[in-house]
C-alpha cells in the first residue's frame, strides 16, 4: 500500500490547518515530502517587498493583494465547494484535530481517494 507512488494534495481556506495536516501525514508515511505553499511566495525574487516594522508602500499593496486574495478564496468558498466534482476522498475535518484527520487520510486515501 504505501510503495505504490502517490501525490496527496491538501487544499482548503487560509488557516484550515493545511500546513499541519500535510507535515503531520508526511511523518507518518515512509517516504514524503512536504511542499509547503509559503515556500513559494518566498520564491518570488524581484519585486516582492516583504512586511517589516516600517514597511515601504510596496510592501503595503502586496500585502493589502494577499488580504485581497485571501477574501477572494473565502467568498469562493462556497462556489468551490457546490461546483467542483466529488472526486477523491472529500472530508469535513471542522471538528477533528489535525491528527485526526490524518488519521482519515490514512485510512482512506489508497482507496477512497484514488482517482488515477
């Protein structure tokens, strides 16, 4: 079961507890990896300026474009959730903790939530 190669994508709101979900599954496998998002928004090498004790008006419209972004995905939600197929294994994990979840991931992601 946990030789066959597999990508498992965790996706939700901000705060959702994403990051910790995905870190605490990546332990718990033999072999993973965890990308963490932030990752790549530290990526972006020219023209990113990053919020300081006294930001520069750059860094107040990037962040005031992820405040806008991130409002964005949340007024989607609802669209997100009614609109795309039910493919995969889909949890409500609003009232597990993250190892919980982890847990229902394990127990279902080679089988329930295969879709390739």
């Amino acid at each position: 079961m946990w030789q066959t190669p597999a990508v498992v994508l965790i996706s939700g709101i901000m705060a959702a507890g994403k990051s910790t979900v995905a870190e605490l599954l990546a332990r718990r496998l033999p072999r993973a990896v965890h990308l963490r998002g932030d990752l790549f928004r530290r990526m972006v090498v020219t023209g990113r300026a990053d919020v300081t004790a006294q930001p520069c008006a750059e860094a107040w419209r990037q962040l005031q474009s992820r405040y806008d972004l991130a409002a964005l995905v949340a007024d989607l939600d609802a669209e997100f959730r009614a609109d795309t197929p039910r493919i995969g294994l889909w949890l409500d994990t609003s009232a597990q903790s993250p190892a919980q979840t982890v847990d229902e991931i394990l127990a279902g992601a080679w089988t329930d939530a295969r879709i390739g």
